[in-house]
C-alpha cells in the first residue's frame, strides 16, 4: 500500500513582535514606486512612495494577523455592575495565521514555518 503525502495548506507562525513583520513576510510585502525619466540620459529612476505594506490575500493565499493573544489567569474580577469575568493575561508572541489555496507562495510559506511555525493545542482561531 502506498503511503498517501498530506499537504499542508494552514500555517500558525509565531514571531517575537510585530516588527519582525517586514523581514519574515517580506514576500507578501508590496511597495509603491514613482518613476521618473530624466529627459537628458533617458534613465529611469524609482522612487519609493509611501510605506511597504502586507498583501494579506490573493489569488492563492490568506494571512490573517492575529498579533497579541491572551489567556485567562486564573483570577476572576468583578465590573462595576456584578458580573465576573476572567482576568487575561498576553501569550508572548505576535500571531499570524496563513492559508494556502496554491503553490504560488508555498515555497516562501514553507520557509517561515520551518523557524516560525508552531502547533497551537487549541488555535484562537482557524480557517473556515
């Protein structure tokens, strides 16, 4: 009998902070350009415009930046009106969630997973 390859199309990637962002998911960022052609050489010039932003969904993938999660503690408090509710503390960790639809960007998806990835007990929140 041969043995049957699960692809993997959901990745949970953790990272230390937000501002890892750029670096890590730089194959999902996109940046603006203005060109100029100067009229004497001919030679094209880029400008940057703006600030690099996440491409969070395409024809063949998802992102979806959770960011900080939270936890209960353990402690119960009390509002102004009666009611407890649960005490929640920040897991450590910035959160991102990644679905594949192709392969367009699996190598680069893979890549990430391979540092990154991790394997949530009960995930926050999952694909539908």
């Amino acid at each position: 009998m041969e043995e049957e390859t699960v692809i993997q199309n959901d990745f949970y990637i953790k990272l230390a902070s937000e501002a890892q962002m750029p670096e890590v998911f730089a194959d999902f960022y996109k940046q603006e350009f203005t060109s100029v052609i100067n009229e004497e050489t001919g030679e094209e010039t880029l400008t940057p415009e703006g600030d690099p932003y996440l491409v969070t969904h395409a024809h063949d993938y998802a992102i979806d930046v959770i960011g900080t999660l939270h936890e209960p503690t353990g402690t119960m408090l009390t509002d102004e009106e009666g009611n407890q509710y649960p005490q929640m503390a920040p897991i450590e960790g910035w959160h991102v969630n990644v679905r594949l639809v192709g392969d367009t960007k699996r190598e680069a998806v893979e890549a990430i997973n391979t540092i990154y990835g991790v394997v949530p007990n009960s995930p926050s929140r999952v694909w539908l």
